[in-house]
C-alpha cells in the first residue's frame, strides 16, 4: 500500500505562481511513476503531467506544457510540480498518482485502474 499526501495549494492571482508536493510513504517510491491530475468544478479528472521513475522522463498535457514542470526527489519520496503563469482555468483540485506498471505517457491515456491516489490539494486562480 502507498499512501500519498499533496500540499501547497492555495489561492494565487492569474499570472501567479504555486509549488505542489506529493509525499508518499509505504512502498519503496522509486518503483513508481509518478502524475499529477487535476478535476475542476463539473469536470472530470484529467491527466496534467507524469515522470519516469528515475525522473529523466516526463510528459504533459499540452493545456500546461511550458508553464508546469515536474519534478521528484527519491531520497525523499516526494514528487513536486511547479506551476507558474497561472490561469483561471487551471483552478482545480490536483491530485498525485503512482502506479507501479505505467510509463509516463501511459499514464496519459486513462485514469482508470491506476493504483494509488491522494486525496488532492485545491489550486483556485483569481482572475
């Protein structure tokens, strides 16, 4: 079992900034891929971003490449994403994934049957 604790969200003007960290405890984290998703009011959880175990590969939605970067240190278990330029429509509740089989660009294609989830953080971006 992994459990997987997100923090660092907020309240942040457009334009602004805001650094996400997962930290997971219960399984050795350098086994799993890591991803962020994110849920906005009424809509369904999509895919934001993901990295490799190792952390040289990572993948992004194309709503957040260039402005979102991903991130993890496995010395301490944690999974980071920082978000900057933020948008309206980036407010959501974002959430940390890990699955043990994935790649990067797996993790992509469908939320369905991924293996450990957080109970999220909520990003809200003022206009």
């Amino acid at each position: 079992q992994v459990q997987l604790v997100e923090s660092g969200g907020g309240l942040v003007q457009a334009g602004g900034s805001l650094r996400l960290s997962c930290a997971a405890s219960g399984r050795t984290f350098s086994n799993y891929v890591m991803a962020w998703f994110r849920q906005a009011p009424g809509k369904e959880r999509e895919f934001v971003a993901a990295i490799s175990r190792g952390g040289l590969n990572t993948y992004y939605a194309d709503s957040v490449k260039g402005r979102f970067t991903i991130s993890r240190d496995n010395a301490k278990d944690t999974v980071y994403m920082q978000m900057n330029s933020l948008k309206p429509e980036d407010t959501a509740v974002y959430y940390c994934a890990a699955d043990r089989t994935r790649s990067p660009q797996t993790m992509s294609v469908s939320k369905t049957g991924i293996d450990y989830w957080g109970k999220g953080t909520l990003v809200t971006v003022s206009s």
